[in-house]
C-alpha cells in the first residue's frame, strides 16, 4: 500500500538530513511501531529516580514522532503503556505515567496539529483513568483532521488480549449472521483487530538492546523486520529512527519467497533422485 506522503525534508536537522539522503525515498516503509524500552536503566545509570528516565522517554517520544512527521511516514505505533506494565508496576510509578501522558497530551496538541499529526490509540483504554481518557478523547478529536502521520499509542495494550478481543468481535458477528466457521479467513481476524485500519508494520523496532516482542502486535508483525538497538529509549532521536531505517532498506523481505542469492532453481523436480539417509 503506498499512500500520498508530504515531505518537510527542510525541517530535518543536518545530521538527519545527511542520513535521509542515503535513504531510497521511494522504499520507505509505511508503517513502524516501536518498543520504547530502557526508561528506568537510563535514570538507574545516573543514579536518578526511576520517573526522571520516564519524563526524558517522554521527550523522546516528541522529537521521533517529529522526524517521522517530516519525512512523511505514515503510521507510527508506539508501545506506550502495556497490560503488564498497568498490573505489574508499582501503583506510584504507574500512576506518575498515566499523569505524564496526560500532561504529554495537554503540552503536545498545537504541535501535533502544527506537524500535521493524528492521534490513535489501541488497547484498552476504557480500563485507564476518566481523566486521562478525557484527555485522549479530546486530543484525538483535535487532530483528526490532520493528514500526515497517524501516531498510535498502545495504552493499557497487549497483543495477546487484542487476539481475545479480535475473537470475541468475531464470535459475535458469526452468531449474529450464522456464518460457518470454516469460512473464517485471515482477513476476517484481521478486521476486528484494533489495527483493521492501518498496514501491518513494515519495520519494529526495540531499544535498549533486549530481544523480545513483550506481547506487542503479535498478529500484525508475522513479516516484519526488526530492528534492535542497545540505544536506550531517552536516548533515542530521529536520526536514529532515520538509521534504523537505513538498515530497514538494506535488507531482502521475502514474505516466505526466495530471494536473490538463493540457488538455482530445479526446472525439472521429479527427475531429482532424493538421498535420504
Ligand atoms: C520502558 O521503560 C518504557 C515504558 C514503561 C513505557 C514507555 C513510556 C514512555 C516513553 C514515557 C511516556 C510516554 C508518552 C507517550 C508520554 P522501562 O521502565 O521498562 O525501562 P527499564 O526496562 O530500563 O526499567
């Protein structure tokens, strides 16, 4: 899927814009969802409170969601706030990051719409505070006009409950309608995720160096490349949003085809004699 993109390369930095002159603008990729991990080990390496690494991982999320804005990347997903986070974490911290996104969301909103950013969420979000939902909705509404880069937050998300929720919506449907289960596609599944809307994610990428997918857009990412950098999450900017996507376009995506360099290719399968032990 490739959609209209409106560039604002000007406004890139000049070390973002020595990068992005390296990319082949025509292979961008449409969607990129990160996993923004490394927010406590960045306050813990300077012997700060946990809540310090969280506020500079907010300005964080500012500055990428900008680049990405600029270069005209469709969708960004940014793993914000999951299931786990919301059940395991320490009710104080969980509580400093529900007020930090409500303050992120009050501060941000004229930017956004100055940077032509929309703003969605996936998860469950009933589940979080009224307020901070209040919050949502309103700057959800104030930017709904805006046409470049839809960012996505995952709050209060997990991938495996998105699948039960995604279920649930199909079971309904299948019993409203008596539809057969045989005839359940791929496609069906695909259109009661919380995602329906947007491509799969075309690149995931995961800071702070640890190699897992933390229950994170487990449908959607089944071809994804990706991407992980030891760079902690408050240390991430655009420009190595711009690097990961350099690397993004070095390599093959196959899809479960052959690529380039894969051997010749047997014309004539049943005159293969087949050793087998
Ligand atoms: C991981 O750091 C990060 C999170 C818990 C979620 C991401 C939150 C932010 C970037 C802050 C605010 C976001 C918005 C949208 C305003 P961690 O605490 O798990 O780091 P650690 O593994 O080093 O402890």
């Amino acid at each position: 899927m490739s959609q209209f993109r409106t560039r604002r390369i000007h406004e890139l930095s000049p070390e973002e814009r020595a990068v992005y002159a390296t990319l082949k603008p025509e292979r961008l990729p449409e969607h990129v969802a990160i996993i923004m991990d490394g927010n406590g080990r960045w306050a813990g390496r300077r012997s700060l409170k946990r809540f310090l690494g969280h506020q500079q991982g907010a300005k964080a999320v500012r500055q990428v969601t900008e680049t990405a804005a600029r270069i005209g990347l469709p969708w960004l997903t940014l793993y914000a706030f999951s299931l786990e986070n919301n059940l395991r974490r320490p009710r104080a911290e969980v509580s400093f990051l529900m007020r930090l996104l409500e303050s992120y969301l009050e501060d941000n909103v004229q930017r956004m719409i100055d940077n032509n950013i929309r703003l969605r969420y996936i998860g469950r979000t009933y589940d979080l505070p009224p307020q901070v939902q209040e919050k949502m909705r309103y700057v959800e509404n104030a930017t709904a006009r805006s046409t470049g880069t839809t960012l996505t937050l995952a709050l209060n998300y997990g991938g495996r409950s998105e699948l039960v929720d995604a279920f649930r919506g199909l079971a309904a449907e299948i019993k409203l309608k008596h539809l057969s289960p045989d005839r359940i596609s791929e496609e069906d599944i695909h259109r009661h995720l919380y995602t329906a809307h947007m491509p799969d994610p075309d690149l995931l990428i995961r800071t702070s160096g640890e190699m897992r997918i933390s229950n994170y857009l487990l449908w959607q990412i089944a071809y994804t490349e990706i991407f992980v950098t030891d760079r902690l999450w408050p240390d991430f900017r655009g420009i190595h949003l711009l690097e990961a996507i350099a690397d993004f376009q070095r390599r093959e995506r196959r899809y479960g085809g052959l690529g380039e360099d894969c051997g010749e290719v047997e014309e004539n399968p049943e005159q293969i004699r087949i050793a087998a032990g």
